[in-house]
C-alpha cells in the first residue's frame, strides 16, 4: 500500500518497498513522457535498472545520496529558468500552488521526482530483491534509501535552478527555514548566485499578522543568502491568500505571491 504520504518524514519502520513499485515506477515514467513528448529520449526500463542499482544489495541504513549518482544521470531533462519552486514543510500548499497556476514546477514536477513521489523502498544487503517487509523510516537511520534519494534529487534540482526562484516556507512553526530540512541541508548550499538572478522566499502564514520574514529564523536564512552573494526578498503572504489563488488560478501566473 502506498504508506508514506508527502511532507511526512515522521514515520517510522514497519513497512516495507511499496507494492509492485517496478510497475508504479515504470508506468509513472511511461505517463509522463506520453505527457511531455520532448521527454522521450528518455527510456524507461533503463532508469529503472539505474534506479535499483543505486540501493539493491546494499544494507538499507547504508545507502549513501552519492549511490544514486548514476541513476540522476540517467534521466535526461532540461529545467527551464525561472520556473523552480522550492517548499520545506509547505508540502500540500506548495504542491496545490503550482498545480492550480502552472506558474511554477516543484521537484515532483520533473520526471525524477514525478516517479519517485510518495514511494518507500529498500533492499536487503547481499540480496538481489527489494524488501517488501520492512525498511528503515526516514529518521530511524540517516542513510536510508528513500532520504538519500531525496537529497541527491533535490540537490540535482538545485543545481540546475536559474534565473527567478521561489522559496515557500511555513510560517506557522518556530523555525520556518531549518537547517536540518532538506531545503536548509541541501539545496541552499547548491545555489549558484551565477545562475540564480533572484529568489522570492515567501513564508505563508496561517495567523492574520505574522510577520515571519523578521524573525531569527529568516535572519539566519537571509545571512546564508547574502554570503552566497544570492538576491532575494521576503514577504509574509496569508495563507487564506494563497488558499483564493488555487481555487481561483490565473493561468500561468504567479502574481497572487508577487
Ligand atoms: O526537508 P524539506 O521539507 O525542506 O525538503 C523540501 C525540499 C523541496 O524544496 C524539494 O525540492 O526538498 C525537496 N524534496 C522533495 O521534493 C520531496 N518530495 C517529497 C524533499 N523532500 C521531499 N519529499 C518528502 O518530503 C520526503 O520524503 C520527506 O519526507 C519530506 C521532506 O519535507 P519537508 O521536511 O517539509
């Protein structure tokens, strides 16, 4: 069954590969390249083989993100500029932002991530088969083959961003930008300030008045920011804001953010 859901990184142990996750990942691969037929260069049994080498045999708290060099390499896609949108615990409302605009593209937008979202899996060391029993949760160890993935995509991810980006971050917890997230870890560092005009972080706020974007945790982004020598701005947006501009879309238009 299909158990982890986006944006939960709590869970842990007791369940195991995602059921028939070769048919999931190869149909989902199929899927979007019948979508974007500039896609098709792209061979969907082949990034499956790169996608099992990366972690099959190997100890499942043991995979390191670098194990999936290959596999990243494998799959093909040029990301246009100005088009990247970044989220850290902003997961559902990043996700329905950029589908109900088509403003933005999120990491589960490109083929590696469309193919890899929601999905658990792991192997056994010494084996050839996926372990449909149990793998490791996302804390329960720190090389686990699901974390080390994500890293390695959303590093990838970051790598190729430019021109204008956009950063979603969560203004209703204590630390809207985390060092330990993924996006604080990760994608921040791979950055390129030659390539990256400007970066619109926007926290949203469940609560009427925040005023996130003056907070330490902002502080502490907009240093990195600035000693990156990367351009950006922070505005506090409501969420009932952006809550009107999915139901309310303008097609390929950001402006509600803006
Ligand atoms: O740790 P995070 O957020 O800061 O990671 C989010 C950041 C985004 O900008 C994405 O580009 O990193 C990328 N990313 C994903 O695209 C992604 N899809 C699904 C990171 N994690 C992703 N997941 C799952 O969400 C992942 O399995 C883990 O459980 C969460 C991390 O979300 P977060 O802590 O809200």
């Amino acid at each position: 069954s299909m158990s982890v859901q986006l944006g939960d990184n709590t869970q842990t142990t007791t369940k195991g590969t995602t059921t028939n996750l070769k048919t999931v990942v190869i149909e989902r691969c199929r899927d979007y390249i019948r979508t974007f037929p500039q896609m098709s260069s792209n061979n969907c049994d082949a990034i499956w083989e790169a996608f099992q080498n990366s972690f099959l045999g190997k100890d499942p708290c043991n995979v390191k993100v670098e194990d999936y060099d290959l596999f990243i390499t494998t799959v093909q896609q040029d990301i246009p500029c100005n088009k990247s949108l970044f989220w850290s615990k902003t997961s559902q409302i990043a996700h329905d932002f950029a589908k109900a605009t088509k403003c933005l593209m999120t990491l589960e937008d490109t083929l590696l991530g469309y193919m890899m979202d929601g999905l658990k899996w792991c192997g056994k060391q010494h084996s050839k088969e996926l372990n449909y029993t149990s793998c490791p949760g996302w804390v329960e160890c720190e090389l686990n083959p699901v974390r080390s993935f994500w890293r390695r995509a959303s590093a990838h991810f970051a790598e190729l961003a430019c021109g204008n980006v956009m950063v979603m971050l969560n203004g209703s917890i204590d630390t809207p930008f985390n060092k330990q997230s993924i996006f604080g870890s990760v994608e921040i560092k791979r950055f390129d300030s030659e390539k990256i005009n400007y970066i619109s972080i926007r926290v949203i706020d469940s609560l009427q008045d925040r005023v996130s974007c003056n907070s330490m945790s902002l502080e502490d982004l907009g240093k990195i920011l600035k000693n990156a020598s990367l351009n950006f701005d922070c505005k506090d947006i409501d969420k009932s804001e952006v809550e009107r501009c999915i139901n309310d879309p303008i097609p390929h238009s950001c402006d509600c953010v803006n």
